[in-house]
C-alpha cells in the first residue's frame, strides 16, 4: 500500500497548467468583458434611435395625412354680405366757386373833376343810387352854346315859313293872270319857282333844327354821365378814384372807377367728371358748403350747363344759382356742392372688405349652392367702406367678406353665424 501511495505522489498531472501571466497581462484581461458591454450598448443604442426614427416619421406621415384629409374635408365658415343696388339718385360732391350773379366794372363815361363820391369799398348800393359826380364847366358852355345854335336854327325856320306863306300867295294870286294872260309867263315862273325855293328852304331848315336837337341831346347825354349811378343792387368791390380825381371818357382807355358786384344771388361754378354728368339738367338739386361755416347748409338748383365737354378735362361747366340775401356767401370763396344726379346707367354696391386685388386685377368672391365663385369687377366709385361696380355681379349675390388668401374658386364653403347680440 505504501508503494502505491509512492507511485501516485510521483505521476505528473494529465494536462499541464499554463505559465502565469504577467501583472499587465492580468489587468488587460480583467478589462475585454467590459469594452464589449460597451459596444453591445452602443449597438443597441443605435439600433433604438433608428427605431424610434422610423416609428416617428410613420407618425408624422400618418398625422399629415390626416391633417390633409381633414383639411380636403374643411368647410370654412365666411361672413358674407348681399350685394345693393345703387339709389336712383347718384350724390356727387364736388368742389366748386363761388362767384357774383353779376358783376360790373364802371367805367367815366364824362371827361371832368371828381366832384363827389358817395361810397367806398364794402358799401351796399341799390340800383340807379349815385356813386359819384363828374364836373366839367365846359360842358355846361357847350350846351349853352347848343341851346342858342338851336334856337337860331328855329328862328330861321319861322322866317323861311314866312316867306313861303307868302310865295304861296302870290302864286296864287298870280297863276289865274298867267292862266288869262295878264300876267306874263316869267312872271308866273318867277312866282311857282320862287315858292318852290321858299318849300326847299323850309326842308332845310328843318334838317337844321334835328341836326342841333341830336347834337344838343348828345351834349345832354353826357350831362347826364357826369352822375355815376349803380347799374344794379350790389356791393362796392373795388374803388379807384377820389375827390378831385381827373377821369377821362373814351371807350379804349376811359377811367376806370369802380367794380360792383351783385350778392343777394350766388352763382356757384363747378365742372362736373363726363361719368358724372350724364343725368345732369337744369332743376337738378344741389347743396352748397362752406368748410367756414360748418353749422349751415345753402340749397339751390342747377340752372345752367355748358351742354359740351370740356376736351382737355372731360368736364361739363355747371352753374348753379344760390339766394344769399343776408350775404352770407362772399364772391371768390371755395366751397363744396352736394349733386343730387338722377341716375341713368344702374350700378351695385358692394362692401369694401369683399374686394380682392392680385394679378389678376379686382375681383370678388361670390357663394353660390356652397361653392366659392370668383367674378371679375370693375370699381366705378370708392365711398370708403363701400364701392360702387357696374358689372360682374347683380342685385342679392351673396360676396364673401375678407376672403382668405387660400380661398379657391370652387372651394367648399359655408356662411358663418352671426354672434347674438350682447345682453344687456
């Protein structure tokens, strides 16, 4: 027994053990477990995110779609507003002035002296009162002078019918001797031509008398243009002569005295656009304003048009006559007239909000059985909140009010509900 145990102490083992490793060796292959953990992670971290990508696109591609789907399927709700047709009357307000009814510059129709004047700048006259008196001493003479040629001239009238009286007689007398022979046949022609002489001479006395008379009335005439009287009721505007005033009567370069202006009627002028004008005729009603005067109102009437267009501006002339008999309006103020033009070509009104302008010009969109219609419109007048058309739509079509920009024509929409009133 002792042998075996000998024999087994001394057999070498079946498998040799391996040589020890160095220190740097042992801690190399105490680390490798953990750097592949790492790189496990690592690809599975990977592996995640790129899963997680995916399952996130899908999301969103599915959330698209049904953002899509549900846009496809949107109905939008749009305030709408009911297209008008316009009044029968178009109210046009325009700028206009404001002139005198008439007006007159007073020229001297007397050559002289001022003498007296009677008014000044701002006065009211009434028609035929006496502005101003014209002296001329000479004048006077030459009446004078006339008057004593004509009496002359009716002297020598008288003297010339004497004469003839009396050739009348003696012809008289004469013809029934020459007729019988008593009386010789020069004689009796002496007596008829002598008569007719006398006749001739009275004609020219005549002529005489009515050449003095006109020459003495053209003198008178001008006696009379030495009182300078108004030519109508109105208001001194201009005064250009004085006491002592040396003034000149010729029709060129006569003395210019004075301007009156007839105010108790205002004639107002305004040139009215040719798509304005058609309608416009005489009776026409108008208002007249005055910024300076908010608080009144001067109504009046159409009583003159031009019946032409002006071919520069394409306007039509108007005059319109306004009462001022306190003299409110002054000659040459600016103010604005208010034309009540009966329509002649019908038009619709529609809101502002509802007009769209791209590059395809204005238009409007029109709701008809659900759907979104756009229609080409022509804007004739802008009143701020509204604007007048004349085509493209007619009486009652329902336009969308402040259309969205992604709105196209044929799109699905509906009228949006009114919001109650609030309680009160």
């Amino acid at each position: 027994m002792n042998e075996f145990v000998v024999l087994d102490r001394q057999r070498k083992p079946a498998v040799e053990p391996l040589p020890e490793a160095p220190p740097e060796d042992r801690q190399h292959n105490r680390r490798r477990p953990g750097g592949r953990l790492l790189g496990i992670g690592a690809l599975l971290a990977l592996i995640g995110a790129l899963a997680f990508g995916g399952w996130r696109y899908e999301a969103q591609h599915r959330e698209a779609a049904a953002t899509a789907e549900r846009r496809a399927d949107f109905v939008p709700s749009l305030s709408v507003a009911a297209v008008k047709a316009s009044d029968a009357t178009m109210l046009v307000t325009l700028p206009g002035t404001i002139s005198a009814f008439a007006q007159a510059n007073v020229f001297a129709r007397a050559s002289g002296y001022i003498d007296k004047r009677n008014v000044d700048i701002g006065d009211r006259v009434k028609e035929g009162q006496l502005l101003a008196q014209i002296t001329a001493p000479e004048l006077d003479h030459q009446i004078v002078q006339a008057e004593a040629t004509l009496g002359q001239t009716e002297a020598s009238l008288r003297q010339t019918q004497a004469n003839t009286d009396l050739a009348s007689a003696t012809w008289q007398r004469d013809k029934p001797l020459v007729d019988k022979g008593w009386v010789t046949l020069q004689q009796g022609d002496v007596d008829r031509l002598g008569l007719q002489a006398q006749q001739a001479g009275v004609g020219v006395a005549q002529s005489n008398i009515a050449a003095q008379q006109a020459q003495l009335s053209v003198l008178h005439q001008q006696k009379d243009y030495q009182s300078v009287v108004a030519p109508f009721e109105g208001v001194i505007t201009q005064r250009n002569i004085d006491v002592g005033s040396l003034v000149q009567a010729d029709a060129t370069s006569g003395t210019f005295m004075f301007t009156i202006m007839q105010s108790n009627v205002i004639r107002i002028q305004v040139y009215v656009p040719q798509d304005q004008a058609f309608g416009l005729d005489p009776g026409v009603e108008a208002v007249v304003r005055v910024p300076e005067i908010p608080d009144r109102t001067f109504p009046g009437k159409v009583t003159r048009i031009a019946d032409a267009l002006h071919p520069g501006t394409r306007t039509l002339l108007t005059e319109i006559d306004v009462p001022n008999p306190d003299g409110a309006l002054s000659p040459g103020v600016y103010c604005s007239v208010e034309l009540h033009i009966p329509r002649k070509v019908p038009s619709l009104i529609i809101p502002s909000d509802a007009i769209v302008f791209d590059s395809d010009g204005l238009h409007v969109a029109v709701m008809e059985n659900g759907a979104a219609h756009f229609r080409k419109v022509t804007v004739t007048r802008d009143f701020g909140t509204s604007v007048e058309v004349g085509d493209g739509v007619k009486a009652g079509d329902q336009v969308i009010l402040n259309p969205p920009v992604d709105l196209a024509d044929g799109s699905k929409v509906q009228v949006r509900a009114k919001a109650p009133p609030p309680a009160s």
